[in-house]
C-alpha cells in the first residue's frame, strides 16, 4: 500500500509536469527508448509463445529481497512503500526483467558459443597496471628508477599518477579484455612481457607507463557468456527499434 505523501504527490504532480520535466532535462528520449524496447521485447515474446511462472517470479522476489536485506515481510513493504511502488508494480518489473532475460536466450543462446569461438582471441585479458604523467621527461626519469630497481612501479604510481583513484590503488586498472584497448595500445601490452614496464607513449591524457601483471587466457567464464548474449540482444533490439520507428514515421504523402 502507498503511503500518504506518495498519495500527495500524485495529487500534486500532473502527467504534464512529468512529461516537462523529461523533456528539460533531457530525460525523454531516453525513458520512450525503454518504452519501445519493452513493446517489442513484449511481441516478440507472444509470437514465441514465451511465459514467466508465479514460481520464477518468487525466486527473483526471494533473490532481490536478500540482496537488499529485507528480511521480514514489513521490511519489503517499507521498502515498496518508501518508492512509491505496489507489490503488483514491483511484480510486474521483475516479469519484464525476466522475460526479457528468457527472449535473449531464446534467440541467441545457441550462438554464444560459436561467436567466442570465433573472436577468442578479442576476450583475452590482461592485468594491468598504469601509470599516467603530464611530461615525457618525468615519464622516462620513472621508467629509468623503475628498471634500476630504485622505486617499484607500485610505488611510483602511488607518488606520480595524475589521477587520484589510481594513485591510492598504486597504478590498478584492474582485469582488461583487448577487445577494449586501442589496437595501437593493445598491440603493446599483449606483446609486453609480465612484470616489465611498457616504454612511455603519448596519448591526449599524457605520458603512459603500463606495466602487465600477468595474461588471463580467454575462456567462455559465465560472465562473459553474459556479456557476449547481453551484447547480441541489444544490437537486435536496437535493430527491432529501428524498424518500429520507420514504420510509425509520417509517410510523405505530397506527389
């Protein structure tokens, strides 16, 4: 049950001032992409004759509860009440959320295989560290410490980096696939050896040390069979979109 200043607030703000509010802050492009992309998830769905049971729907219910805490029944209907959202509302997210899940799959989960096969080498990853300055001469007087043995990179990226979170994780950029590296830096760092500073280059940031920790060898992880569907259903829905937008445009009737 909604409390009362939810109550309010629906009292208070009409569709149109919603609607505005969208619109100043650039918000409704976005919100009536999601609208579309649930109406075509939606058909899709009815034409594969695609259905989400009660009992799915618990066990998602049951799983985001203990990811939020919320122990006792109370706790989720404050929870609820404090987003303005009804039980049946709530209901009804988890049921989109689901069935879209289900139509990925359905579409695409005998192609994740065959499509990491195909791009292994892309899913490959490395460790990485890095360290980033603003000049070429202080770059090279690190590397130089670093290959004396004068100052770990760790250490060096603790003092120098340009950038603070960096600095406190001594360099840490964490696990990288090469698929999301520039291919001029890629080919650096899958050529480099563990352990061994890269030669400083240029980028618009600045002078770039890097240094690889150590080569993860590309396997179909859970994770990444996740990215690879997750990345196949929206480059298809995208294409759905596309093609509802052409066919509800005005048609150009002049001769």
């Amino acid at each position: 049950m909604i409390n009362s200043f939810s109550v309010e607030i629906n009292k208070t703000i009409g569709l149109n001032e919603f609607i505005d509010y969208l619109k100043k802050n650039f918000q409704l492009k976005d919100i009536s992409q999601k609208i579309i992309e649930q109406k075509v998830v939606d058909r899709k769905a009815q034409e594969l004759d695609l259905v989400i049971t009660d009992d799915e729907i618990q066990e998602e219910c049951d799983r985001q509860r203990q990811e939020k805490r919320l122990e006792k029944a109370a706790d989720t209907m404050a929870w609820l009440t404090e987003q303005m959202v009804s039980v049946e509302v709530w209901e009804q997210a988890i049921y989109d959320k689901l069935l879209r899940k289900k139509l990925a799959n359905e579409l695409f989960g005998e192609e994740v295989k065959a499509f990491f096969s195909q791009n292994k080498i892309n899913f490959e990853q490395v460790v990485l560290y890095q360290i980033i300055v603003p000049y070429n001469k202080l770059a090279w007087e690190i590397l130089y410490q670093i290959e004396e043995e004068e100052m770990s990179f760790y250490h060096a990226a603790h003092l120098y980096d340009v950038d603070e979170k960096r600095r406190l994780n001594c360099g840490y950029e964490g696990k990288i696939y090469r698929w999301s590296l520039p291919p001029d830096i890629s080919a650096k760092v899958f050529s480099a050896k563990e352990k061994q500073p890269i030669v400083p280059f240029q980028t618009e940031q600045g002078y770039h040390i890097l240094m690889v920790e150590n080569f993860i060898e590309a396997e179909l992880t859970e994770e990444i069979c996740h990215e690879i569907l997750d990345k196949m259903f929206e480059q298809w829905l995208m294409t759905e979109i596309s093609y509802v937008l052409h066919d509800s445009a005005p048609r150009n009737t002049s001769p």
